[in-house]
C-alpha cells in the first residue's frame, strides 16, 4: 500500500552542463552578485523521515553534498549518461565507506555507459581496494517501483534522440533535459503539486526546452506549483527573469528547499 510521505526537495544544482557562470563567460551573469545567479550542474536531493535519494551525481557531486551537509545517503537514480549528470560518481566513496555500498537506479543502456567509463567500480575481479562499491537496479519507463514506501514512477523523455528518465515521487516530478514527450508519458504527470523541469535559455535549443517551450508545458501539466531548473547564463539574471513568470512558476537555485 503506498503511504503519502512528507517530501523535502533540496536543489543542489540548477545549471546547464558548463554550470554558471560558464568558463571564459563574459555574460552580464557572470558578473552578478546575486548568489543566485551562481549555479552548479542539476541535481536534486529528494528526502523524507531520515531518507536520502539522489537525482543524478554530476561533477559538483562532493561539493553539492559538503554544502548541504549530507550525512548519509540510500541511492542515486540517474536521468541519462551525460556527463553533468555522472562525472561524480567516484565521489561516492565516503558513502561506501559509512554504509558498504550505494544503491544505484538507471536504465540498462545508463548502466552500459557507467560499466565502460568507471571499469574499476564494477570490477568483478582484482578490485582496487578502495573503489567506490555499488547495488544496481536496473529501470525502465515501463514500470514504477518503491523506494522506502514511496512510489516511484519513471518518464520518459526525448532529449533530443535521446530517450532519458524524468522521476515522479508521489506529487512531485523531476523533469529535466526534455525536448519532447509523448502524450501516453505526459499521463503520468497528471495532478502534480510541484514539476521541476528544465527551462534552458530564451533561445530555441535542439535538445532542451526553452523558456517559451517550458511555460506552454506548465500551462498543459497544469501543476500546482513549477520550478525551473537546468538554467543557462542565457536565460538571464535570476531576479529579472522571475518578474517575468505567472505566479506559481518560479526559478529554481541552489541550495533552494521546497
């Protein structure tokens, strides 16, 4: 029977894949004093009673976790292969050395990608010592699971041609990296109290939303709260651009609790 937990979600990045301000920028953004404005590559910590899931494990994994003070961890799902989205995956050694080894969830060709470019974590044989240790569920779009009495429910999303996983726990849905969705998925998003989904650039991008892209996509999901997130220098300064949303959308930034 799946119980309605209390969910806490814990934004611990809210950039695109260069993070923001990208390197050599000379974007008025790059020049902001508002900390807002400074934005590490997307992930989310999603928490309830003392659980602690991650969304994605990037390469401001160490530093995302040190800010937020996270103490323990029970898994990481992953999204897709992109590398602002597992280039952090060795920093999970600390968490292996508290608790043996960390639970991870991705799709069958997510964990193809992981096998190839972290060889010595999965290592059957003549183990280095001290590599990370890992559990591995295989998911897919097809089927929801339950971690630690909550409902999970995976989407499926184009970004690009890429099919990749947005997550939906109880009535809230992390949807990044998405270009395209199918009507059959976007029934999964039905009645949700908060959409986390990515809102890019003002710019027509090839494979994420934009930000005429992602408030059409509100308007049709229709929750009762949306947060955007995966945001690039170019969607511009954070306090200006939030003048400009209707009334239950609102930027996301790191370190952002809801």
């Amino acid at each position: 029977m799946e119980k309605k937990k209390q969910l806490k979600i814990t934004f611990l990045g809210t950039g695109t894949s260069t993070g923001v301000p990208m390197l050599t920028s000379k974007h008025p953004v790059a020049f902001s004093k508002d900390p807002r404005d400074r934005r590490l590559r997307s992930s989310i910590l999603i928490s309830w009673d003392d659980i602690n899931y991650v969304i994605d494990c990037g390469p401001d994994f160490r530093q995302q976790m040190m800010r937020e003070e996270v103490m323990s961890i029970n898994g990481i799902l992953f999204t897709h292969e992109h590398a602002d989205h597992i280039a952090g995956l060795d920093e999970i050694r600390p968490y292996c050395f508290q608790m043996g080894e960390v639970p991870l969830y991705a799709s069958e060709r997510v964990f193809g990608v992981l096998k190839k470019r972290y060889d010595y974590i999965f290592a059957t044989e003549n183990r280095y010592p001290s590599a990370p240790k890992v559990s591995t569920t295989t998911i897919s779009h097809n089927e929801s699971f339950f971690l630690n009495e909550v409902k999970v429910t995976p989407v499926e999303v184009m970004h690009g041609r890429l099919p990749i996983l947005g997550y939906r726990f109880n009535d809230i849905a992390y949807v990044t990296d998405i270009k395209t969705i199918t009507e059959e998925e976007k029934e999964k998003l039905k009645d949700l109290d908060v959409l986390i989904v990515t809102g890019l650039r003002r710019e027509v991008h090839a494979t994420h939303f934009n930000l005429e892209e992602a408030l059409l996509f509100i308007d049709d999901i229709k929750p009762k709260k949306a947060y955007l997130t995966h945001i690039s220098e170019l969607l511009g300064l954070h306090a200006e651009v939030e003048k400009e949303l209707p009334e239950n959308v609102f930027l996301s930034y790191d370190g952002l609790v809801i």
